[in-house]
C-alpha cells in the first residue's frame, strides 16, 4: 500500500499541468485577494476559507482528473489492471494521494498567508478537520469529473462549468451576503458554500461546533461523488462514460448536491444568518427601537408655500443614474418666483360678463423645502426621501449586516474599538451638528468604498449606535434628513483623518463617491430610526 501511495505521487508530480492547477493556481487567487483586501486591519484572516476552498477546488475540478485522465490515456490504468491489488485497493491508494496532494498545498496557502500578517488560525486540529472533509467532498467530485472525461482538454471544459458557478454563485469568490436572494437560496445547492463555511469557522470562528451542518453537507457530496465514480470507474480510454449506465450515475453524483440543498431549504439555513451574542446586539436595537416608538413625538408645523422649487440633487433619492432617471419627472426651469407672482395676481376680466376669470392653477406642484436642518419636518422626510430606492442592506454598496447575524470575534473586538475610538476622535465632536455627523459616517462610508469584507456590514453599526447617543432624536432625524438629501454639502477632511481610528484609513481618492455612500447611509439610520426601514 505504502509503496503504491509512493508511486501515485510521484506520478502526480511529473504531471506539471496537475502542478499549476494544484500549487500556482491557489498562489494566483492568494496574490489576488491580498491585493483587493489590502484595507483590510488583519491581512487575509476573514478569506481563508474562500482560498482553502479554491485549493481544494482547483485541485479536484483540474489537477486530480487532469492528472488521471493523463494517466488513462498512457495506459498506467491499463496496466494497474494486470496487478494483483484490487480496485478499491487502487482507487482509495489514489485518492489518498490525491488529498495529500491538497492537504500540502493548502499548507502552502496558510504558511503564506501567515507570512504576510494573518494570525495563527484559531483551532488549527479543526481547520484541518474541516480541510479533511471539504478533501473529501471535491475528491469524489474530481473522481465524476476523471470518469466522465476522455481527453485532458475534456477535464478542463468540465471542470470551467463547475468551477465558475462554484465562485460566483457558490459563496467561494463572492461572498453569500452580496448576492441576490434567488441566488442565495441558489447557492444552498453547491457544495463551495459549506466548505467556505466550515473552514472559516475554525480560522477565527468558534471551531467545529459551528460547523455542523456545512460538514454534513459535506460527507452527502462527497459520498455521492464516490458512490458514482465507482459505478463509472474504467481503466481504458476505450471504454466510454457516455453509455445510459454512466449518464445515470453522472446524475446521481448530484444527488448529495440535492439532498444539501434540499435540507438547508427545509431547516432555514439557505439565506445566511446565524445569532450574535446577547449583549452585542441589544444596545443597538433598544437603541434604534426606542427611537422608532418615540419619532411620532417629532412633528413641526407646516411652513406657508412661498416659492416655487426644485429638490436639490440628492443620491439618497435613487440609486444610480439610471434609477433615478425612471423614478424622477423629468427636469424643468422653474420660473422666476416674484415674476411668477406678478404674472398670477393679473387676472383677466371676463368680456361678456365683465367679472374677473380665475388664475389658472400652477403646471406644477409648488413645495416649499427647508431652509436649514433646523426647519426638516417629518413632511419632508415622507415626501423627500425614497426609502425604497436606497441600496439593500445584503447588497455590494453600503452594506448593512442584520442583528442577527453572525460575526467573527476579530471583527466584533473592531467594532468595539470604533465605538471606543468615536468618543474621542475629534472630528466626531465638531460644532457643526450636520458636519460633526457626516464625519462620524465616513467611518461607514469609507470601509464600504474599500469593500473591507466583514467590516464593512458591521462599521454601520458602530456609527449608528454612535449617533443615536450622541444626539437628541429629534435634531438626530433632522440632521440625517439634511445629509441625505445634500449629500455633497459639508467637508470632507475627516475621512483623511481615519486613520487616527483603529480603521487605519487613508482618506479616498473618490470625494464624490463618499458623499453619496454617506448620504445612503444618513437615510438608512434615518429610516431606522423613523420606521420607514424595519431594523433586521
């Protein structure tokens, strides 16, 4: 056994295409995401499980059935026919050698991942546990994929379709949060998303106890993939796959992808979520709950109509251009308001009956828009602000991670220190009322430009939190409403200042991208706060 092991290593690593998809590969996607992440405080620490993944992946879709499928075509098979040894003998000596092959390169991964400054993972046994049946699970996925394939270009067609949805719709390369709800409730179905999942449990999770389910998600996949490369299994390129008998067994491959997905359907888990500690969540939602109950206090009387108006360019108004090209009239000149006047108090008289005809009413409706932040009524906040229209919180743009969502202890400690750092950051307590709060968003608004993964769903909830301590609630929801509908009003030193926090944050190039992530931001705490958002 020993020395057949030797040999089948010694085969995989004369196989340079096996090689590069199995070592360089991973190493590409390591540079890839060190430099897309490079904002982040702890270098690669929240992504180890999408690479790990990658290895195992690359590994199992290319390098494992390039490698067998090369194997097949030299004859090797065909002689290992002729041996004594069993089958099963030879299949479990080449998967073994196959997940030795992962296991080094994953090694590979997490040695230079630590070299660049990620921490020691959190329970080393239970991320090579969880490695061991992520192995698993894509061994006998490269097993379906060495079967079905006659020719080595074959393995890579195959591989690429399973490969590419697996990073993208899979939760491998895109987290599970950023994707549509469909695809979410898609997603349940890969096998990517549970090995993500349990590996990064371990890395800075709370170990295996997290990841139940992910692993048995896990051992399904792998079992099926197994079960059908034996059913499949040939030692000659002459016999072919393509037989009703090896299509059969090709579907049933998918079975454990089924039964995964059907089960995290029918016991909630297809849309990420999870529980944060008791005493993380609380002040936040007490906070914002509170405030919500209380706004009905806030009301102002109406201002007498005085002026025609436009409303001022605002992002927190639509979400992009296109959006708000189909959700916003078309622009018009107002007219001169005292010429306007003038033109209204003329009124013609009536030749046959000599009375005074009526004024004609306006073409168009006449609003008379705040002054100041100090004259916002919540008429204006109803008739100004499109909730609706603001980014969704599960989104790419000013993400917002929900209460009841998990959070990793590296990220939590980070939100700790922000709410700790805006107590005495001094932009955070300029005179201005309006300024002193576009500052303290910032702190959102520039980890979402830098799509500082994790921190960027969690800082909201720092600066909300903030916020809604630091101020009256009535001059809070003023305040917000004048942000978000004036995005691009105010200052914008602060953000070169965030580095004083424990962000450690250039300041960005983007100003005009800043303003309008603030802006989206101001209307969703002001959202929250007045209960046009329910907060999650």
């Amino acid at each position: 056994m020993t020395y057949a092991l030797l040999i089948e290593l010694r085969l995989y690593y004369r196989n340079r295409m096996a090689l590069v998809y199995g070592y360089l590969f991973p190493l590409i996607f390591l540079v890839a995401f060190l430099v897309l992440y490079r904002h982040e405080p702890v270098p690669l620490v929240d992504h180890m499980g999408e690479l790990l993944t990658v290895t195992a992946l690359g590994g199992a879709c290319f390098g494992l059935p390039t490698s067998m499928v090369g194997e097949r075509e030299r004859g090797v098979w065909r002689r290992y026919r002729a041996t004594p040894v069993s089958t099963l003998r030879l299949v479990l000596t080449t998967a073994t050698a196959r997940y030795l092959a992962l296991l080094t390169a994953a090694a590979l991964q997490v040695t230079l991942a630590m070299l660049v400054g990620m921490p020691f993972p959190d329970h080393i046994a239970g991320l090579w546990a969880s490695f061991t049946f992520v192995a698993f699970a894509f061994v006998g996925l490269g097993l379906v994929i060495a079967m079905l394939a006659d020719t080595v270009p074959a393995v890579q067609a195959l591989g690429q379709s399973i490969f590419l949805p697996m990073l993208i719709i899979g939760g491998v390369a895109v987290r599970i949060e950023s994707l549509p709800v469909w695809a979410q409730h898609l997603s349940a179905f890969f096998p990517g998303r549970y090995a993500v999942e349990a590996m990064q449990a371990t890395v800075n999770g709370g170990g295996l106890g997290e990841a139940g389910f992910p692993l048995l998600a896990l051992s399904l996949t792998g079992a099926a993939g197994c079960l059908a490369a034996a059913k499949m299994f040939r030692w000659d390129t002459r016999e072919r796959a393509g037989a009703p008998r090896g299509k059969a067994w090709a579907i049933a491959a998918l079975a454990g992808w089924m039964l995964a997905g059907t089960l995290a359907e029918t016991t909630g888990r297809a849309l990420p979520g999870g529980r944060l500690p008791a005493d993380s969540a609380t002040s936040l939602t007490e906070t914002l709950r509170s405030a919500a109950a209380d706004s009905a206090d806030f009301a102002k009387t109406e201002k007498p109509i005085n002026a025609y108006g436009t409303p001022p360019d605002s992002v927190a108004l639509a979400v992009s251009e296109a959006d708000s090209a189909q959700a916003s009239p078309e622009p018009f000149d107002a007219p001169d308001a005292p010429a306007a006047a003038a033109a209204t108090s003329e009124e013609p008289a009536d030749a046959a009956s000599g009375e005074q005809a009526a004024a004609p009413p306006p073409p168009f409706p006449i609003i008379d828009y705040p002054d100041s932040w100090e004259e916002v009524t919540m008429e204006d906040i109803d008739r100004d602000i499109r909730f609706d229209a603001l980014p969704y919180d599960e989104g790419l743009e000013a993400p917002v991670a929900a209460l009841d969502e998990p959070v990793y202890p590296d990220i939590e400690a980070i939100i700790q220190c922000l709410l700790d750092d805006l107590e005495v950051w001094p932009p955070a307590w300029t005179a201005d009322p309006v300024q002193r709060a576009r500052n303290v968003l910032f702190v959102a608004a520039v980890p979402d430009m830098y799509q500082m993964s994790g921190i960027e769903r969690w800082a909201p909830h720092a600066v909300f939190e903030h916020l809604a301590n630091a101020y009256p609630e009535d001059e809070l929801i003023q305040v917000l409403y004048w942000i978000a509908f004036n995005p691009y009003e105010g200052d914008v030193f602060a953000a070169d200042r965030l580095g004083e926090t424990c962000l450690r944050l250039a300041g960005p190039d983007d100003m005009a991208t800043l303003q309008q992530r603030t802006g989206w931001y101001a209307a969703k705490l002001l959202g929250r706060i007045t209960g046009h958002i329910e907060v999650r």
